[in-house]
C-alpha cells in the first residue's frame, strides 16, 4: 500500500532528501510539499483526505509548524493518517507541546535512523539495515 506523504518543510534540500530516504524503505509518496504555515492549512482545508503521513517541520520560511499540527491532527482524525514533527528544534518542552498538539511523534533532525524506522513501521515495513 502507497502511504501518501505530506511534507511542511522550506528547506528545498531536505525535501528532497527526505523523499529519498523515504523511497529507501518502502512505498512512500510525496504528494505535497509546502514551505509555509499558511500555504500548508490552506492545503490541508482543501485536500484533508489525501494524505496518510504528515511530515511538519516546527520553523518555516513563514509561519510555524505548530500552526499546522493541530489542523493535520484533526483531518488524521476524520481521514486516518498519522503526524510527524521533524525538526532541529525539538527540545523536551517543545517535544511534549507537539504531543500536546497532536503530533503522534516527534524528532529532531539528528535522530534520522529512528524516524526511519518509525515511518517503516507506519508503511507496515522494516526499517533497511544501517549502513
């Protein structure tokens, strides 16, 4: 089964990286990927169906990904689908707001290896061995 990706990251380098990563381990689909927090609500408002995986990250060109979580959460809710903040700036307060927010996960970009496996888990997969 495809799992539908949507991603709120501004940094064009790292959503190219992580689609990769993602093909790398099973059936993932880019299909959105918005570098502000209001182009990713309006998204969101209009499209809350068709995607399984968000993918938010916390500081955007415009906006913030905590603007975001909620409103994906909500939409995951009624659609089923699951929510994943991926940033450099999540601390153990930060952390805890996310969960508090809605997110079902929450890593920081160093912690590539675990948000792997856990998307490997969500596509129903195991996790590709360390290089």
């Amino acid at each position: 089964m495809t799992v539908r990706v949507f991603l709120v990251e501004d940094m064009l380098h790292v959503r190219s990286v992580l689609a990769d990563l993602l093909a790398s381990v099973g059936d993932f689909r880019l299909v959105r990927a918005i570098g502000t927090e209001a182009e990713a609500r309006l998204w969101l408002a209009e499209h809350p169906a068709e995607w399984d995986l968000a993918i938010v990250d916390l500081v955007l060109d415009q906006g913030s990904g905590m603007g975001v979580v909620p409103q994906a959460r909500e939409a995951a809710d009624r659609h089923g689908g699951s929510v994943i903040v991926f940033s450099d700036y999540a601390s153990d307060g930060i952390r805890a707001h996310c969960l508090r927010l809605g997110a079902d996960a929450v890593f920081l970009k160093s912690q590539t290896r675990e948000f792997m496996d856990y998307c490997s888990e969500l596509g129903g997969l195991e996790a590709a061995p360390s290089a």
